[in-house]
C-alpha cells in the first residue's frame, strides 16, 4: 500500500447513497492521520455527511445533498484529506 494512501470508510447509509459498500476488513493505516470513517445523516430534512479521523476524531461536516457518487464524494473530501497528507 502507498503511504500516502487515504483510507476512508464508508457508513452503510452513505454507502448506499454514492454506489460504494462498506469495507469492514480494512485495517489501519500507518499513519493514522490518513484514516478517516464518513457517514451521512439528515437534520431539518438537509443532508450531510460527517468526516471523522478514525484515530484523532478530528472531524468535518460537508454538505450532502450535491454528493450523488463516488466520484462526486472523492472530488468534494479530495481537499480536506490532502490537508492532511503533507
């Protein structure tokens, strides 16, 4: 695996939603700042979508209802996770 490689763990609810399954048999990533759990959730009828370090808990809150694949999502947390990739 490429160090540099984000590791990001879909809920099933936001699995669902962007065409990708929840992984369960992924393990931690050495570094612990390039792991990330995501998942999406309603409030006042608005979507978004939670973005938590595995590790840290440091976490983001995006909103979700622009975000309809996998694609979509990667390019939307592309900018938050390469913060954290230096």
């Amino acid at each position: 695996m490429n160090n540099k490689t984000t590791i990001i763990r879909v809920s099933g609810k936001l699995g669902k939603k962007i065409g990708r399954s929840p992984d369960q048999e992924t393990l931690m990533h050495k570094n612990p700042y390039l792991d990330w759990s995501v998942h999406l959730f309603r409030a006042d009828r608005i979507q978004y979508i939670l973005m938590t370090n595995t590790a840290s808990l440091y976490s983001a809150l995006i909103y979700g209802r622009v975000i309809t694949d996998d694609n979509q999502f990667l390019q939307g947390s592309k900018w938050f996770c390469d913060w954290f990739d230096e």
